[in-house]
C-alpha cells in the first residue's frame, strides 16, 4: 500500500514537472510573437507571425547562438581557482613567522565574519589546520582519503 503511494506521488511530480514545462514553452512562445508583431512590423515593416513561427525562431536563435554557454569554463574550473588561492595564500603564510600568521588569521576572520551559522567557523577551522600542513601535490590525496582506504 505504501509504495502505491510513493508511485502515485512520483508520478504526480513527472505531470507537475510535464505541465509546467508546457505552460513556460506556451509562455515564451507567446510573449515571443507578441514582442515581434509589437515591434518588427511597425520598425522594419516585416511580418506579423504566428505562435509557432515565434517558437520557430527561438529554435533558430538557440542553435545559431548556443544554450548558454558563453564562457566555456566548467565547475571544476571555478574550482580550481579557490584552489589556486589557497596555494597562494600557504605559500605567503610559510614565510611569515608565527605571530604574523596569527595577525593575517585573524585579519581574514574580520573581514570575512563568520558566515551564516557555526559549521562556518568550524570550516575555517579546518582550513587553518590545513595550512599548518606542508602543502599537497594536486594528485595525492589528503589524510582523510587515506584514512578511508
């Protein structure tokens, strides 16, 4: 009885996910050939269209164009340079003495506040004990992966 419920819920989600999917696609569609039989006409003395030529023109638009991906960088790129930070920051901090280490610590901890909750401090935490580390090549892994092997 209790999956039929659970099988009854997804497949509710899939017609919301379905029907809102439709009604955005009607939307763009429509807000498409209003802006174009508002404008192109009277500007440029071109045609008025229909709903499907508007929806055919977006298609256009999107294969001329792309779908949105103007800065050809993935996740892993951003990454990687708050990994690059890091490394410069440990490497700034190797050659400070203890004191000035402490002093830049706790800079950073002012200007940057604890964030949204607790789980913030304890992450700086973290990244303070890291930096008491000799730092890691990018392809070894750190204490707690060889921990957990």
């Amino acid at each position: 009885m209790r999956n039929d419920f659970r099988r009854s819920r997804k497949g509710l989600h899939i017609l919301k996910f379905i029907m809102m999917g439709a009604a955005f696609i009607l939307a763009i569609g429509f807000v498409t050939m209003t802006l174009w039989n508002c404008l192109i006409p009277d500007l440029f003395h071109g045609p008025v269209i229909t709903f499907w030529q508007a929806l055919g023109l977006l298609l256009l638009g999107k294969l001329l164009f792309g779908w949105h991906n103007h800065h050809n960088r993935s996740w892993e790129d951003k990454w990687a340079r708050g990994r690059e930070w890091k490394a410069k920051l440990r490497e700034k901090m190797a050659h400070m003495t203890p004191e000035e280490q402490a002093r830049v610590r706790e800079q950073l901890r002012n200007r940057c506040g604890r964030g949204f909750g607790s789980s913030r401090r304890e992450g700086w935490e973290r990244y303070w004990s890291d930096m008491d580390e000799a730092p890691r090549k990018p392809d070894e892994p750190n204490k707690d992966e060889q921990a957990t092997s």
